[in-house]
C-alpha cells in the first residue's frame, strides 16, 4: 500500500507548497489521451474494500463513452483484495485480473499501476493518509486519477497535494475526487436556482448526520499487528482517516460550502465523548462545529454517533425569501426542493427535481471519462484537498476546544503520520502506539490546544 517515493523524502514534501520538491515529476513527457471513443481504457483498482469495489463498479458503468476495463487489482488484505475480485469478475467482459496482476503488500499500488500505460486511469481508494504516496507515483507513470475522498487529513498533506495538483495540471493528467455530490444533476439545478435569487440571500445553513455508535475499534487482537490492526479500523484513527468526522462529515460540509459560494473561513466547535465502551478508538460520540463563511453567515453541522437517539441525515440552507432540501436521505439523489418561507411544508414547495435523478456516484464518473476521451481540462484534486482541509478544520476546533481559522488549519505543523511513506509490511511500526495500560491518545479539548491527541 504504501513505498518511499523516489528522489524526495516525506519531510522535504513537508515544507511547503513552495518548497514541495517535484523535481523527479518535472520533466516527463505529457501523457496520451484517450481522444476516440474507440480507444481502451485500462483501471486499476488501489485499495479493495467496499468504497474502492463501488467506484470500480461506476467506472466500468460509462462503457456506452467507449471500452473500459479493469487490468490490475492491490491491496494489503488478502480476503479484501479476493472479495472485491469476486464482486467485479462477474463482468466478463470489463474485468481482466488474472492472478499475476492481483497485488498483495504495501507496494502492491506501485504494481498495479506499473500494469497501466499513460493516459490510463488508476482508482486509490486505500485510506486516506497513503493518498498523497499513491498520488505521486501516478503523476510519475503519467495516469489518470480517481481518487476517494477525504484526500488529506491534516495541513502538511493539504499542502503536499495542493502541489501534486499542480504537477498533476502541467501533465495535462486528469483527476477526479469522489465528491460526487457536486455532479448530481438535481444539486446543481438548484444551485442555479439558488444563484438566481429564487430563495434570496442564503442566511445560515444546517447539517445532521445523526445515526447509531459507529467507528468503534475493539481492542487489538493479539494475533495481528499493530499497523495491520489499525489500517483495517481505519476510520478509528486520525492518522488514517481523520476519524468519522473527516471521513463521514466530508460530503455534508462540502456541499454547502459549494451551495453558499466560499470555503468557510473559521469554525467554533464542542464535542464529547460518551458511550464508547470498551472501544480503543479516537472519536468522539458527538460533534456540534459553527462555521463561519467568510459574509459572517454561519454553518452549524451536528453529528453524533450514539445507539438509541433520533437520527438525521439531510442538510438545508435558509434564505433571506425561502429555503431549501440539499440532501436527504444520505448522500443518494432525490427530494432536492426549495420552499417559500423556513417550514419547509409541501404547500410552500416553488421547485422539485424531477424523480428518479441521474445517480451522482455514476455521473462523477461520466463526468471523468468525458473529460479524458475530449482531453479537456479536469483536475479536481485542489477541491478536494481545500474541502479535506475545511472538514479537519471542525475537527480540530472540536478536539482542541479553540477557535481554528483556515489558515490556521493549512500551517499546523503538526503531521499524524510523517512516516506513513516508510511502511513497507505488517511489521512497520504504526503512527499511533498505545501506553503501558494499552491506551491509545485521543482528543482532550482544553487539555490539548495544539494538537488533536
């Protein structure tokens, strides 16, 4: 899953957009493209659980634009890497992995890829701190990306890819992030609608993700490593994935900001932690951040992740005239609406998106794929990192207990895991090690101010 990268070590990528060494990306050619719609396109598939298998599922989706096929598979689990395989291999036609190009270990991504000529197209959908590691080597093999999100989980590797993204540009590579949201037809309807004053001037916004105790790592098993026990719980470990709040949170708070127009520019935040139990992980059970975009209209997303409460999962903006349905329902289509007045009541509806609506998961592909048979300009990957930033924003504000700006955000020093470029097997140490008593360091607001644990 993850190697050194050739020619420059993970602490000089530390220092800055400017200083980000590339050097080894500068000089290669520009890639082909797939300009006919009777050209192939090869996938490969980094990072074989269920999100990596989805998005492989939508690619192969676009055929009717012109062939695509999956050529190459990696992993670092065994029965994830032989799941997805089994999953996909039901499409004869489209999937083409015989053994030897079906990857096991932390370079298995360089193989995989190694399996793609430029222009091809590579899906990274590991967790996300290997991103920027992943990211990299495909600029250097001149392929295509779809990478999931969230992209970076701290300021450092915001930076890093804020500068891959642009290496990425100068090699005319296309890239997709999986914010699907922002290609859902309906969605982007009602933003125009929106634009052009049919609910007034947006005044706040609301977001919920409300559901059942989730992101709960038991403790480790005695029988496997500490690396290989915490990449598969990924989503409870800020180093691997930002936590629930980065990996969860992300769509919601991406997708108002985009409906408002701006990045929020600061976020006030509270969380706690309840009934975890016996969980060893490093979320908290409830989250409340106000974001401040940049006018002083304010954001307020609540999430909680506890068995037993109402849940919610929807996202809403309130006008100056009227108001609006972002999301319902999680992030599948449908029920976008805008309203006369704040009740929201079907008798106040002005506008619905016609039902069914085109599925964003597979639009976000079309999208992609278009761009690279017409060789037009798409790379999404600055967006992506912008959003990931804003996302760790809250969450900071949360664990910390103190006000964090954007720009407070991007120039953290601090890195989860600087490392993470080093891990070459199950026996590399990882970025998280419990204590004497096999406690593992989590947020403490007001303890640490600093630093998130």
């Amino acid at each position: 899953m993850s190697g050194k990268t050739e020619g420059t070590s993970r602490r000089e990528f530390s220092k800055g957009v400017g200083a980000i060494a590339v050097a080894a990306l500068a000089g290669m050619a520009v890639p082909s493209v797939h300009a006919a719609s009777s050209d192939l396109i090869q996938l490969a598939l980094v990072g074989c659980g269920g999100r990596g298998t989805g998005a492989t599922g939508d690619a192969l989706s676009t055929r009717r634009l012109g062939p695509i096929k999956v050529v190459a598979m990696a992993d670092v689990f065994e029965n994830k890497l032989k799941g997805s395989y089994a999953n996909l291999s039901k499409n004869k036609e489209q999937v083409d992995v015989p053994p030897e190009r079906q990857f096991l270990g932390f370079d298995g991504y360089k193989k995989a890829m190694d399996c793609l000529k430029p222009g091809d197209v590579v899906i990274l959908a590991t967790p996300p701190a290997f991103r920027w590691v992943h990211f990299t080597y495909a600029i250097e093999k001149g392929l295509n990306v779809f990478m999931e999100k969230p992209v970076t989980v701290d300021g450092p590797t915001t930076k890093r890819m804020i500068a891959l993204a642009d290496e990425a540009d100068k090699k005319n590579l296309k890239v997709g992030v999986g914010l699907m949201v922002r290609h859902c037809r309906g969605r982007q309807e009602m933003l125009k609608r929106i634009q052009d004053g049919e609910i007034g001037e947006i005044i706040t916004m609301r977001g919920y993700r409300m559901s059942g105790a989730s992101a709960t790592a038991r403790p480790k098993p005695a029988n496997t490593s500490e690396l290989m026990f915490q990449i598969r719980s990924f989503h409870s470990w800020l180093w691997a994935s930002g936590g629930l709040f980065s990996d969860y949170y992300i769509h919601q708070i991406d997708e108002c900001s985009w409906i408002k127009g701006a990045w929020p520019v600061s976020a006030h935040a509270l969380g706690g932690r309840h009934n975890r139990g016996t969980s060893v992980d490093q979320n908290l059970d409830i989250y409340a951040v106000e974001y401040t975009f940049p006018d002083g209209t304010k954001f307020f997303y609540n999430g909680r992740h506890i068995t037993g409460c109402k849940g919610e999962f929807a996202s809403y903006a309130l006008g100056s005239k009227g108001s609006c349905i972002i999301t319902t329902s999680s992030h599948t289509p449908g029920r976008v609406r805008t309203f006369k007045g704040h009740t929201m009541a079907r008798k106040d509806m002005i506008w619905a998106f016609p039902e069914p609506e085109p599925n964003p998961y597979q639009m976000e592909w079309v999208d992609l794929i278009t761009a690279i048979r017409n060789n037009e300009k798409y790379n999404e990957a600055k967006r992506g990192a912008e959003a990931s930033l804003v996302t760790s924003m809250g969450r900071m504000a949360a664990h910390t207990g103190q006000i964090i700006t954007f720009e407070q955000m991007l120039n953290c020093p601090h890195e989860f895991a600087p490392e993470v470029d080093k891990l070459v097997n199950a026996d590399s140490p990882a970025p998280v090690q419990a204590d004497a008593a096999g406690k593992y360091a989590w947020p403490e607001p007001g303890v640490k101010r600093t630093r998130e644990y």
